[in-house]
C-alpha cells in the first residue's frame, strides 16, 4: 500500500514529441515506457463520493491498482489530495467486490501514459482521446514549479482539473452526451484547448 500527498498541475501540450526530446535534451530518465491504462471510476448510485469530491479508481496497466483519492484544496497553486493505493491482483473480481458493496461504474476513461523523472520530479506523458497532456508531480509547489519552468511550460496555462473534469467541460461545450471517455468515442471528435476550458 503507499499513502502520500499527490501534488500536480497538468498541461495541453501542442506538441508531444518535441515535449519529449526536450526531456530526453534535460537528461530526464524513461520511468515507464508508454502503455495503455484502462481507469474504471466507481462511485455510490447517489454520487456521494462525487459531491465530495473524492474519487475511487480501478486501473489497469502492468498491474491492477485500486486507489481512493481525497479532495483537493481547489485555492492551491497545484493540485493537493491524499492519495492511498494498494495493488490488486485481479482487476475483475476486485470489479466484483466493489460492485457488490454497492459502487457502481460511472465512467472508463483510457490513456496512454509514459513517465519520466526529472530530479524528484515525475513528468507523466498522457495521449488522452481529447487532447495530449503532461502531469508535472512532484513533492511540493516549487519543485514542480521549478520543472515546469526548465521545460519551458507555461505556469500560467496550467491546470489543476481532473481529465473527468475537463471532459464533463468538453460535453458542454460541444453537446456530447457519452458516458466513457475511450479511444473508440472520440474516434470522430476533434477537441481543442477552448473546448476543455483551458
């Protein structure tokens, strides 16, 4: 199990492969080489967890995870939950479990993610269906601040929404009415940066 403050902004990148090779010129380490994770959120048929702000999470990538994070302070400079994680070995009947205590799925949402540490630094490469993204994470606001700065993001561009926020913003803007947030629903969608409320 691993418990631990997760701090982090994000930011739309126009160009991932150049955010990249700016990395790999930084002398940033691969962490992950890129996968797909397929992210199951689960939430009480009332939404309890939602209206609080809390979020539970099944994901699949090399391994099953199932991590419950709690709210964030939304006056921060960076996104601040407690996060708490524990490995699961199978990712259907840990399904099952929660199914059966009354959660429900209320949304599967898919990413390809590489990540890459750059001093205490971890920077996520995200290929969301709506857009690509990196997630600077690190131990406080000045680290990754000061990360963001070398990379040559734009602090003021930065994001401290959840990818669920930013694709409930976008099936506002354009009128989309699905429930998942795969590869396969955005396959006709073309999204921008305005679209997302960034």
């Amino acid at each position: 199990m691993s418990r631990k403050l997760e701090q982090e902004v994000k930011f739309f990148l126009n160009d991932p492969k150049a955010f990249e090779a700016r990395l790999v010129s930084l002398g940033a380490r691969l962490k992950q080489p890129r996968i797909l994770e397929i992210n199951l959120r689960f939430d009480t048929p009332d939404r309890r967890l939602s209206s609080s702000f809390q979020t539970l999470r099944l994901r699949q990538d090399k391994v099953c995870r199932l991590t419950w994070k709690g709210a964030n302070d939304p006056t921060g400079e960076v996104t601040a939950r407690e996060e708490l994680e524990v490995e699961a070995s199978d990712l259907e009947t840990t399904r099952a479990i929660l199914e059966g205590l009354g959660f429900e799925v209320m949304l599967v949402y898919e990413k390809y993610r590489s990540a890459w540490m750059l001093e205490d630094v971890e920077i996520s490469l995200d290929e969301m269906p709506f857009g690509n993204f990196c997630e600077v994470e690190g131990p406080d606001t000045e680290s990754i601040r000061g990360v963001a700065e070398k990379l040559d993001l734009d602090w003021a561009k930065r994001s401290t929404l959840s990818y669920l926020a930013l694709f409930n913003n976008l099936k506002e803007k354009l009128g989309l009415n699905m429930r998942d947030l795969t590869f396969d629903t955005f396959k006709d969608i073309e999204a921008n940066p305005r679209d997302l409320g960034l």
